[in-house]
C-alpha cells in the first residue's frame, strides 16, 4: 500500500495556523494550570501561619501574599474610600478601605471589612471610627488591576467598583509602603461596622478543563483536515502495483 496525498495549499495553510493557536492556547492554560496551583500551595500555607511585622512582609514581596501581618499606628479615616462588592447572599455592600499609619510613618490600605449601603456614610456608624494607637492584624493581598470593563469610579463620593489600591492612593496624595492591602482579620469593631474577616481563601480552577478542551478542538481540526480530504480523493491508500 502507498499513501497517495494532494493537499490543497490555501486549506492546508488555514487549517495549520488554527492548530497553532489552538494548541497555543492549551499550552497556556498548562502553564496557567501550574501557576494557579502554586498560588493555591502558598496561599494555603501561608494562611495558617503566625502574623509578621511590616518590616517582614516588605521583605518577602510577593511572597507574603495571604500571610498575616500585624500593624501599629492609626487609621486616616477623613481618608477612607468605598469599594462596591455584592455579598454572599446578593446584597449590596462596601469594603471600607482606610489608609493607616504605622508608628514608623508608613502607611498601608486596611480593609477594614464590609458595611451595608446604608452605614457606607461614617457619621451613621461613629463608635466604628477609632481613633488613636491601634493594633491591626490582616491578610497581606498583593494588590490587582481593575478589569478592562471595570466602571470607572467615583471620586466625588469616594465609591470604587475595584480594590485598584495604586489608583486609590493617588487619590489621596498617599504613598503607600507596598502595593498591596491588608485585610483586617475577623475582631469586632465598636458599634459592629465594619465587620472584617472577609479574607477568601478558595480559588477557581478550571485551566485543566480550559487546556482538554483547546487540545480537543485542535485534534478535532485535524481529523475534520483528513475527513475532508479522504472526501475529496486527495488521501488514499492505493495498492501498489
């Protein structure tokens, strides 16, 4: 038997860039696989361990991600900003995020935690707004971009639609220690607001389904490439003589 084939140039050249970017885009989400497995391994370590200091967590970067990282200073609540976020059972809330000072004057975004639409106005949850030399322990989150069809905010009532912790700095004319924000763990506040713990440590992981699926198209495209041209009498066996 001889394998008689004619492929057809410009079908052929088509049906090769698209397995390319197909299996490109499986190649990706391995690698986006690995990744999301490694966050995952540091976040779940890091998360049960004993809090660090500023100084501590500055030093390890982003490997202090979701490591607990206790604080002294005082909030700058004249300076807190508003982040719009839906809550577990679909209401509308606000993330409370107050720049604070350490006694060594830098200063870092806390997510103090979540309030009601209704008490985002401070003068309505005042036992909340304390004042003076506090002690705060929180999740160290290295900060992310806003999405490309984030809503822009508003800056005149101070109300964000992301934690964009660069943008909201500038806003203020603050200069933060790190690019990232500590969310204040679960101790009560006076009054009851903001109520903190609100740190989430479950991950979306479906990049392996994402690459079977690219990976499939890309096999399924070459066996439609064959299909087609056995139909056409371009691949065939024939005896040989």
């Amino acid at each position: 038997m001889r394998l008689h084939f004619r492929p057809l140039p410009v079908y052929s050249l088509v049906t090769a860039i698209m397995f390319t970017v197909l299996t490109g885009l499986g190649v990706w989400q391995v690698e986006r696989l690995h990744w999301k497995l490694g966050l995952i391994a540091q976040a779940n370590r890091n998360f049960v361990l004993p809090p660090v200091s500023l100084d501590a967590a500055l030093k390890m970067g982003r490997e202090a991600d979701y490591r607990h990282v206790a604080l002294n200073g005082r909030f700058e609540h004249a300076k807190e900003a508003y982040v719009y976020a839906v809550a577990p059972d679909g209401d509308a809330v606000y993330h409370v995020v107050t720049p604070f000072v350490t006694d060594g004057g830098r200063v870092m975004l806390v997510d103090r935690g979540l309030v009601p639409v209704a008490l985002r106005d401070p003068a309505k949850r005042k036992a909340g707004q304390i004042a003076g030399e506090q002690h705060v322990v929180g999740v160290w989150r290295m900060a992310g971009a806003p999405g490309l069809f984030t809503p822009q905010p508003d800056l005149k009532q101070r109300v964000w639609f992301s934690r964009d912790v660069k943008a909201i700095a500038a806003a203020d004319r603050v200069r933060l220690a790190a690019p990232a924000i500590v969310e204040a763990n679960a101790a009560p506040n006076p009054g009851g607001w903001p109520k903190g713990g609100q740190t989430v440590v479950t991950f979306r992981n479906e990049h392996l389904q994402y690459a079977i699926t690219w990976f499939g198209l890309a096999a399924a495209l070459i066996g439609i490439y064959i299909a087609f041209h056995i139909s056409k009498g371009r691949l065939s066996w024939r005896r040989r003589v």
